[in-house]
C-alpha cells in the first residue's frame, strides 16, 4: 500500500519502472489466475476486478503518470468524479449544471401514449 491507499503496482506484483510490455504480461498472467470463470476461489471476482482496475491506470500513459505523481487517493477522486458528473447531460466534470430550465437536450416524458382504433 502507498501512503494513499491501494498500490497498483503492488497488485500487478511488478516494479515501478516497470514498461508497457512488462505490464501487459503480468496483467495476463494475473487476469488467468483470478479470473472468475477460471477460479472457483471466493474473492477471485474481486481480486479480478483489482488486477483490472490497476492494468487499466498503469497501461495509460497519462492516467500512470498522473497516478505517480497524485498517489492512489487524490487519483481516484478525479477520476471518479469525472466518470460520475463527465456523462451525464447538462452537467460539466465539476458537477455545475449547463443550460436553464427549458435548454436541457434529452428530455422527455416517460407517458406512455396510447392509440386507439
């Protein structure tokens, strides 16, 4: 564990200078291990979804440098914020609503009509 919390080096069980290659072996190497599928074990859903989430940070350039440099708390705070509030329509990344009342692109009503013959 970092200071932060998790270490996704630690799960990928790999050096910290670890590349790209070196990375993508241990996640396959892993990802058999644990997969839930392959393995009847109780938590290998769980550490399944560990070795996922890690391989995930540590293959991206951007988000692994980020990681290194923010540790693993201040990390996953931006980035789950931004996963919660980047998707939803009429709301920015830092969660403030775009538009008015009336400018909001996807509403509608959940009535359902019905014709008659």
């Amino acid at each position: 564990m970092t200071m932060h919390g998790k270490n996704y080096y630690q799960t990928l069980k790999i050096k910290k200078n670890a590349g790209a290659e070196d990375i993508k072996q241990a996640y396959r190497k892993l990802a058999l291990k644990f997969h839930p599928d392959l393995n009847n074990h109780q938590d290998a859903e769980e550490k399944f979804k560990a070795i996922s989430e890690a391989y995930e940070i540590l293959s991206d350039t951007e988000k692994r440098r980020q990681y290194d440099r923010m540790g693993h708390t201040h990390f996953f705070e931006k980035y789950k914020r931004q996963d919660i509030f980047g998707g939803v329509p009429g709301w920015g990344c830092k969660g403030r609503r775009m538009g008015g009342r009336f400018n909001r692109p996807y509403f509608f009503s959940l009535k359902k009509e019905h014709k008659t013959a």
